[in-house]
C-alpha cells in the first residue's frame, strides 16, 4: 500500500534544490563580507601582527638597552669623588670702568 504521491516527490526535490541553492548563497554572502571587512580595515591603516610584533621586539631591545646605559652612568658617577662633584664657586660681574661720553651738543640756528 505503498503508493507514491507526486506531490510529496516534487516538494522534496524542491525543497532539496532550495537547501542547495541556500548553500550556495551564504557561501557567497561570506565571501562578500569578508572582501568587505578587508577592504574597511585597509582604510583604517591597520598594522599587520608581522609589523606589530617588529616594532615590540624593537622596543623591547631599546628598553633593555636603555636600562643598560643607566646602570652604567650610575657606576660612573659613583666614581666621581665628591670633592669633584661640588660646584665651582660663582664668579661675582665686575663693574664697569669706562667713563660717560659728554653728551653733543646740538646746533642752535641763528
């Protein structure tokens, strides 16, 4: 008593060439976003994890470095004696010795 009715048979295939088709269209509707979300973070002048990562490791190194050079200075100035260290006395301006000029006199007309 198995009878095959075409209507079910016809809404099968038409309901598997729809999951097909769906298929299709959200494979395009991601590839579409995703060309979309590349070209606004290329507008946004994104860095890349490459170039982030190189200019981490840059500062890291200058960092370091920096550290370096300031225990270095410090190992020097504790070798100034503190005799050295004090600051030369100031010298007081000495005052001017050259005397007014007369001031000019000025032609009267007659």
């Amino acid at each position: 008593m198995s009878t095959k009715n075409p209507f079910v048979e016809d809404f099968a295939k038409v309901a598997s060439s729809a999951m097909s088709t769906f298929s299709g269209l959200r494979d395009e509707a991601q590839s579409a976003m995703r060309a979309r979300f590349d070209a606004m973070l290329a507008d946004m002048d994104m860095v890349t994890r490459d170039e982030f990562d190189a200019v981490r490791a840059m500062a890291i190194k200058a960092r370091e470095e920096n550290d370096a050079l300031r225990a270095e200075l410090e190992a020097l100035k504790s070798k100034i004696p503190a005799a050295k260290a004090k600051p030369a006395p100031r010298k007081t301006a000495a005052k001017s010795t050259t005397a007014k000029k007369p001031a000019r006199k000025t032609p009267t007309k007659s």
